[in-house]
C-alpha cells in the first residue's frame, strides 16, 4: 500500500509545471526582515484613482506602520479631479499627500492643442499638482486625430514638456515596458513566466513598434528639453544594465530615476546596484507602484540590510531571490526623502529629520 501511494504522490511531481514550484529554501543564513523604514520616506510611484472620494484615513494607518511621510498619487487626472482630490487632502491630511496631474492625449493633432494642453496644466497646477506623470499609453496605444501612434518625442507634445520646466514641476514618465516583452517567448527569456500568465504584455516589433525605437523617443525628447526634470519610471528599464544607466544618467543631467517595480532587478545584483547607488544618490527616488502594504517590506530589506538570500513576492516577476544592498545611511537619507525634497515643490520638509535622529 505504501509502494502504491508512494508511486501516485512521484507521478503527481512529474506532471507538476515551473508555475507550482516554488520550492522553500534549505539556506540557513542570518535573517533580519524590515518591516518599516529606517526614515521617513517619499513614495513617488503611488496610484488611486478614486482620491476626491476616498477616505483617506485607511491609506494614513498604512503609511504610518511602513514610516511612509508622503505619498505622490500619480493618477490625479485634470481640472475637476484635481480639485476634487486637493480638496479631500486639504480637509483631511493636508501634508500627506501630493498629487499629479494627466494629460489627455487624445486630441493630439488638432490646431493649437499643445498650446490648450499647456494652459490646463498650469491650471492644474494652480489647483494643487506637484507634477506631471505621463502613462506608458504614450508611445505604446495613444494615437492622434489621424489614426498615427504619438511618438514620446513627438514635437507637437513640446508645449507640455516646456511647461513643465516653466512651472518648475517634474515629469514622471513611463515609457514602453521591459525589454523581454519584445523578446521572443521562450526558454531564454526571463520574463516567460510573466508571458504565460499575462500575455497580453507581449509585444513585437510591429506592436506597435521596437522596444528601442520608443526608448530612443524618450531620450531624444530628455535631450530637447534640458531644463525640465524628467524622474524616469522604473529606472527607464534598464535596472539590468547599471553601467548603462549611469551613462545615461551622465549624458542627461536633468534625467533622474524612480525603483517602482524593480526592485528584484536590484536584489539580485547586490555588489553592482550599491555602487551604483552610491554614485548617483542625487538621482535615485523611491517608489513603489502597485499600492500594496505589504510588499513594501522587501524594498526596505534589499536597501538596507545585508540579508542573503530571501524571497521576493511575485514569481513571475523574479523566480530568484533577493539580496541586500546594505545602503550608506547618506545614501538612504537620500533615495528615501532629500531628493524628494530637491524635486517635488510642496512636500512639508518638517516631516523629515534631517539629523536622522
């Protein structure tokens, strides 16, 4: 009978695929999990849509166990939506907060747009936006009033950028997705398994276009326009590729980037990605992306401890697991809330300590 069962549970194994294992490591190593942030901190990478409405109180209960000080709502949309979350925020927690306004792409092409769309960004920002975030949708799904895909450095698009540096407001923007998308989906490529379970993220070269034409569209557009401050979303996608980074870092002075979303490309590179950040620690600003409390955690463990060996949260974004880069405390200082602070107009500065004590 043993035989029998023993038999059935070694078939069962056999047919088991990559996505159920996912096997608990045997490592014993020292363990030192964060659960909160050493300092105050910035997340400049958040999303909530229903902010006019939302009550607020829950989202502060959460911040306050993660040592979250501000966080930036990226998806704070235009005119009635931002006066409508600014005055939520007012009310209830007025220093808390920073929204970002959106602009509506889709009249792109009609005669004196940019100009139009200039105007109701600077009244947004009158209404309360820190800043400008622009989705991933251009350069990958916004289309003009003729059909044609927007490039990201497309010319007529240049009275927002121009706008923004006018305004002294920063652009966070999110350009096309990881490279692997484009790749061809099979053993080779890391992000299969992501593929597999969502495979409405691949892409081709003809959609709805090459990776790195739209990246390309994006530098070009940095480069036009020197004096807006642009915060690359998820360190441009190339968190991969460090030594390549930092030359764009060093060719576009007004670039900076955000870790939303990346994190695991950092905790598997642990030497490479502490050297990094200690070179540019101007230009490095948190964030998270995806609001979910409880994943903060691995970001402070990765930046702060010197932790071997633990699991990330998401397989099917690294099937590898994380290592600590055990951060200068400047350095954290810096990623979490001074640069921040040098970026972003309208963050109460008494909530950080500039002492760390």
């Amino acid at each position: 009978m043993t035989a029998v069962l023993l038999s059935v549970t070694l078939a069962e194994a056999q047919k088991m695929d990559f996505e159920a294992y996912n096997p608990a490591s045997t490592l014993k190593v020292p363990q030192h999990p964060v659960s909160r942030a050493k300092f105050p901190f910035v997340d400049v990478h958040s999303h909530h849509y229903r902010m006019p409405e939302q009550d607020l109180s829950q989202l502060i209960a959460a911040m306050d166990t993660l040592n979250m000080a501000v966080m930036v709502n990226l998806s704070g949309g235009s005119a009635d939506r931002i006066t409508g979350a600014m005055a939520n925020i007012r009310t209830h927690y007025p220093n808390r907060f920073l929204l970002f306004a959106n602009v509506d792409f889709s009249g792109v092409g009609n005669p004196g747009w940019g100009e139009t769309a200039a105007a109701q960004l600077e009244q947004d920002v009158r209404n309360g936006a820190s800043g400008l975030k622009v989705f991933k949708s251009l350069g990958l799904r916004n289309r003009d009033v003729h059909g044609n895909r927007i490039p990201v450095d497309d010319p007529r698009l240049d009275p927002i950028w121009a706008k923004c540096a006018e305004l002294g407001i920063p652009v966070l923007i999110h350009s096309a997705d990881p490279r692997s998308f484009w790749d061809p989906m099979d053993s080779l490529n890391e992000r299969w398994l992501e593929l597999k379970l969502r495979p409405r993220r691949k892409r081709s070269d003809t959609d709805p276009a090459p990776w790195e034409q739209i990246i390309q569209e994006q530098h070009r557009m940095f480069r036009k326009h020197p004096d807006t401050k642009f915060i690359n979303a998820h360190m441009g996608w190339f968190a991969n590729d460090l030594a390549h980074l930092g030359k764009l870092l060093d060719e576009m002075p007004n670039m900076y980037v955000g870790i939303g979303a990346i994190i695991a490309e950092l905790g598997r590179q642990p030497r490479m990605a502490k050297a990094f950040f200690e070179k540019y620690q101007d230009r490095i600003l948190f964030g998270k992306d995806a609001w979910n409390p409880s994943e903060y955690p691995t970001y402070f463990r990765v930046l702060e401890s010197n932790d071997e060996y633990f699991p990330y949260y998401k397989k099917y974004h690294a099937f590898w697991a994380m290592y600590g880069l055990d951060l200068p405390e400047e350095v954290l200082r810096k990623v979490y809330y001074q640069n921040a602070l040098e970026l972003l107009p309208g963050i109460d500065r008494s909530l950080f300590p500039e002492t760390g004590e």
